[in-house]
C-alpha cells in the first residue's frame, strides 16, 4: 500500500508545480523577446510599448508630445522634459519642422484651447492719470512798452478778446517817442543822395541809427516807413499783437503810466494747449516721446481727445516723487480752458 501513498503525493506534487512551471516559461519568453527586440533580431511594429533604451527606428521619427525638441530617430525620453517620446505622424513631423503646432478640433475643445485671428494692436499696459490744461508756453507773447509814457486807449480792453497778428491793441503817449521821430525826419531831410563825401556819410550813418534807435523804441518796420511817407512826427506809438491769440492778462488800464519795459498785455495762442501729468516713476519709465494719448476732459464728458506726448521730465520732483509728463491737446474751437482737469 505504501506505494499508492507515494503515487499520490507525486501526483499533488505535480499539480502544485505546473503553474510554476508556466511562469517560468513565460518569465523566461518576454526575457528572450525584449533581447531580440534590442539586437535587432526582427523589426518593430508601428508603436512599441518600450521606449526606455534606445528603440529602433520607425518612418516618421519620435517626437516628444510637448514640442520640446525636434524629431528623432528612436525611442527614449525627451532630454528636456523626460516624458517618454512618441511615433511621429505626418502632421506632427511637419509641425515640428515648421516651429508650428497643429491640434484638431477635438483635441481642442477637451483642451479648452481659444483662437483669435492675428492682427496688429499695440501692446504694453494701459496708464491712467488726471492732470491739468495749461498754456502752450512756446506760444506765449508778452507785450510791453518800449517807451515811458502814458496808456492813452485800450482797445483790447478785458482779459479772453481774440487778437490777430498786427491788431493795434493799445494807443502809448510819449514825448521821448515825439522827440526821436523828430530826429529821424531831420536825418532823412536835406538830401542825403545828394550830398556825397565826408557830409553825406555823417548824414547817411545818422539816419541809420535814428532809424534804429525808433525800432527799440517799439515801432514797426511798417510804422517807420509810413512815417518816412507821411514826414510828420507823433508822439503816439500804437502797440499791435506779435502774434494772433487771446489776450490772457491785461496788466494796464487807460491814463496810467508804464515804464520801459513794463508789461501791458500777455498773449497766448490757444489752437493747441498742454496738458500736464504727474506720473509715479515706474509709470513715466514706459512713456516715450511722440506716443499718442487719449483724453477725457471734465467738462466734456464722454468725447475723447488725443493727443501727443512732447516732454517727460529727465528728473523725478523730490516733494512728491513724481515725474512730470506734458501731452499738447489741439484746440481748434477753443473748447478746451486752462485750469480744466482732464484724465
């Protein structure tokens, strides 16, 4: 009987060993599979599940997913990112070769990816300040008396009147005026063609400096030669605008006294004013001469200006830290004021 008991212990022996047996096959198989796939012993199908050593080469190259780096020849990892390569297709390849990179619709809408056409726009942030409406300084013009005398009539006679180049703005009385065109009348009298020799270059060099001497004395070129025309002295000298503006101070009234060189009048053209901005420095640093501005004035609410930046400031203002910027607005109606905010 003992030998029944061996028989069926070989036989539990045996069923307990065969599924080892099978693993061992199968271990031993993959094993002998995986070195001929690396010795190159049969060619790989179109997509592997290694990828880790160096794969063999397929038709289209490997490519990262990511874009990282161009295609190549065999399997692995990207060197940028270690995500493991993938078979390149068609479009992939030449997206790669090209820098671009193409997704279809699906992948797209999963991705939550969203396309604008290209276009031109300009860039950088957006700078938003309030400043004040100032003059144009480059075109303001003050008008003084050139003469000691006495403000006889003012034609220009309150602050805001609108004045044209050559408008007589002001009627000067003035002795020192009178006795200085009675000069130049005498210097011009007596035939100065006529006379030649020492006598004639006296009376020619007189002439000149009388004649300069009613130019500083405030009067026009056109007002000496209509004097020369009429040869009768005034002892009144009209003040006429230097330029067409607004009068924007009057700083005399009629019957009182100026002196040399004290003011009368300030003008101003206002077809174009300035607008003045204070701006933090890190603000000012991205602002560049010539950039275009748009304004909103206060008491134009809702229209839009623009204008043009001209000046930043090469200094920031110590008492408050910040750096000036002047924008010039045109002002062709006039309907912008000084002192007006605008943002």
């Amino acid at each position: 009987m003992w030998w029944r008991g061996l028989k069926l212990c070989g036989r539990v022996l045996l069923v307990c060993l065969q599924p080892l047996v099978w693993l061992g096959f199968l271990a031993c198989s993959i094993f002998l599979l995986g070195v001929a796939q690396q010795r190159g012993w049969f060619p790989v199908s179109g997509i592997s599940g290694g990828g880790h050593g160096g794969g063999t080469a397929v038709a289209g190259g490997w490519i990262c997913p990511m874009m990282c780096t161009a295609a190549v020849q065999r399997a692995g990892r990207c060197p940028v990112c270690a995500m493991e390569l993938v078979p390149a297709t068609g479009s992939v390849q030449g997206a790669a070769v090209s820098g671009s990179v193409q997704i279809d619709a699906a992948a797209r809408r999963v991705a939550n990816i969203q396309t604008v056409p290209v276009g031109l726009a300009t860039g950088g942030r957006v700078v938003r300040a309030v400043g004040r409406l100032d003059y144009d300084e480059g075109t303001r013009r003050t008008l003084s008396a050139r003469v000691d005398g006495r403000i006889e009539k003012l034609f220009a006679d309150y602050t805001g009147v609108v004045v044209q180049a050559g408008d007589c703005l002001a009627i000067v009385y003035s002795p020192l005026l009178y006795a200085a065109q009675v000069e130049f009348l005498l210097a011009r009298g007596g035939g100065v063609a006529a006379e030649s020799g020492a006598a004639g270059s006296v009376r020619g060099s007189l002439y000149e400096s009388s004649r300069r001497r009613l130019l500083e004395l405030g009067m026009t070129e056109q007002q000496v030669e209509q004097l020369e025309v009429d040869g009768e002295a005034s002892s009144r000298l009209e003040l006429v605008a230097p330029i067409s503006g607004t009068v924007v101070e009057k700083l005399a009234v009629e019957g009182q006294y100026v002196k040399e060189g004290e003011a009368v009048f300030q003008l101003a053209d206002l077809s174009a004013v300035w607008l003045i901005l204070e701006l933090f420095p890190e603000e000012a640093a991205g602002v560049r001469f010539g950039q275009r501005v748009q304004v909103e004035v206060q008491s134009l609410p809702g229209r839009g200006i623009e204008g043009r930046v001209v000046f930043v400031a090469p200094r920031v203002t110590p008492e408050t830290r910040t750096v000036g910027v002047r924008v010039v607005l045109p002002n062709p109606e006039s309907e912008l004021r000084i002192g007006d905010y605008a943002r």
